[in-house]
C-alpha cells in the first residue's frame, strides 16, 4: 500500500498530524490452524517385473502446499505500516511474516510461531516500487526460502499525478527481471503474487472519515485520494484511469506468473477484497489495520494450501 510520495515531507506530515490530533476518531479494533514443514514426496519408480527399462516416476504436482519457510517482498503493506502507529512499519503485523496473534500471519500458519520466527524473513520497503523489487528479490534468494511472497505494484500507481504512474511495459520489464534475479540464487523457490488491491474501492471507503481525508491532503497517494470529495467529471476520470493502470498491473502479474512452473498468482483476490472500516489503519484509513492484516494472511494461506490455484 502507497505512503507518501517522497520521503522528506516526513517531518511536515508529523507536524501536521500533531496539529489534527484534536479531530476525534474512533478507534477501531482489529483483530487456519498451525500447518508444520512438510516437503512434496517423490515416488520411486515403480519395479516392472521382466522390463528391462526403468518406468518413469510417476508425476507429482509442482506446488508443496506446505512450504517450510517464507521470504516476503513488497511494499509498505507488508511491512504493516500505519498498523501500529502513525507513519511507521510494524512489520510484527505483516500478513506475511508477522509474529502478531492476532494477525496470525502466513508465515505462523504454515510453520506454527516458533518455527516461523527462524524460517521467516521480511525483506519488503515501504514506499517501494516495482524497480525495485529485483533487490529485494536477490536478498530473499539469499535466504534459500522455499516460498516468496510478493504484494507490490500500489506505489507505481500511486504517484503525485497519473502522468507520473509507472508505464505498464516497465512495470512488466521489472517484474519480469524480479524472477529472473530469485530463479538466479533460488531456481525452485515457490512465488505466491498478491494482486494490487482496488485503490479506488479504498477512495470510496476511507473518504467517509473526515480525519482521513485530512491525513490524505499531506500527500498519500495523490493520483487517487486528491481532492477526496471532488466527483466532478475530472476527478472521475482520473480515479478510473488509476483503476485502470491498477487493472493493467494484475494483468502483468498474472501473465507473468503463469510462466513460470512454481508461481501461484491470486487470482484477483486481494483487488476483489472489499476491506471495510475496522480493515484499514484508523490514521490514514488506506493502508490495512491489524484486522486486514490478518484478512490478507487469510487469503494467502487459503490460495497456498489449496490443491489448484485460484481460477
């Protein structure tokens, strides 16, 4: 999920916040089963009486529903920001790799807490964008993880203006050179893709908080949440041009995926997630609370265990 467009508004966005701190808000609260390391089992040909060649093993599916460590990659919503505390991360609440119980995230899911603790890494950077991801990809290879989560792509559309989104061919060149650099240092590392969430379903939920709306005018996400309350037809058709870029993105990451034999993409789940009030951050009322925190662990532990891919 997008913060602000750059990092030196840090201390005026603290400061202003400190001046909206007399606009009450409510605050509102947030918040599977334990799985344990397992491997995909490979059958031993069967013996063929009298047959002088060795029968082929039998085929095994590609994907190990139970992974036995996680590396995450992305943005600022894998880092839990604005979960915790205004304008930080809280990566203990990460749908990812989080220790949080009330989050329960991917990483306890499958590993149970004490495992998840030492077989889970976080390499996700708030504010990051799909260029950057190649990085981060080279340190979760590192790791030798057998699964890498990625959510990113909020930050490419989320820009001071649309003019600035990132092109779709570059976001798909860099997407693209993300698996190239884990297939490097990780050849059959499982990859789980998160879809983009709806930026304008966000708009649309957080824009009836008039402290949000607020925090919204130091700079979040522009391209979308400017002029929150304009609906003139201007503003209409820039929020449905972010959608559409947004659209295009998913569209990139489930291309992608598709080519690659241990990529699993979601399917559209988390664009299709409506996240309510008590899911987002009761500062910014865009980034996800605990609560969608643990929503998007759901999803993702959902789509990974499951025996087929999401359609």
């Amino acid at each position: 999920m997008p913060e602000r467009a750059t990092r030196p508004r840090t201390r005026t966005t603290a400061a202003a916040l400190t001046a909206l701190s007399c606009v009450g808000v409510a605050a509102l609260a947030g918040c599977g089963s334990d799985g344990t390391e397992g491997g995909v089992s490979r059958n031993a040909p069967a013996a063929t009486r009298g047959a002088s060649p060795s029968p082929s093993p039998t085929p095994t599916p590609d994907w190990n529903p139970r992974p036995g460590s996680v590396a995450a990659v992305g943005d600022s919503i894998t880092r839990g920001f604005d979960a915790c505390s205004v304008l930080a991360d809280c990566p203990e609440v990460s749908w990812a790799t989080g220790s949080d119980d009330a989050v329960r995230s991917l990483a306890v899911r499958l590993l149970g807490p004490s495992k998840a603790a030492d077989r889970s890494w976080n390499h996700a950077v708030s504010g990051s964008r799909m260029v950057q991801l190649p990085e981060q990809m080279a340190l979760a290879a590192k790791e030798r993880p057998e699964l890498v989560t990625v959510m990113t792509g909020a930050n490419d559309a989320c820009r001071d203006s649309v003019r600035l989104m990132t092109p779709v061919a570059d976001f798909r060149a860099s997407f693209e050179a993300s698996m190239r650099q884990l297939r490097a240092g990780a050849p059959k590392a499982q990859v789980y893709v998160s879809s983009v969430p709806d930026l304008k379903r966000l708009w649309s939920t957080g824009r009836v908080n008039e402290l949000g709306k607020k925090i919204w005018q130091l700079g979040i996400c522009q391209s979308m949440l400017a002029d929150a309350d304009d609906l003139g037809p201007a503003a209409v058709a820039r929020r449905d041009a972010v959608r559409e870029r947004v659209v295009a993105y998913n569209g990139v990451l489930r291309d992608v995926c598709a080519k690659d034999r241990y990529c699993r993409y979601d399917g559209g789940a988390v664009f299709d997630f409506r996240f309510t009030g008590t899911q987002l951050s009761k500062w910014d009322w865009f980034h996800p609370s605990r609560d969608g925190q643990a929503r998007l662990a759901e999803i993702a532990y959902r789509n990974i265990t499951a025996s087929q891919p999401p359609a």
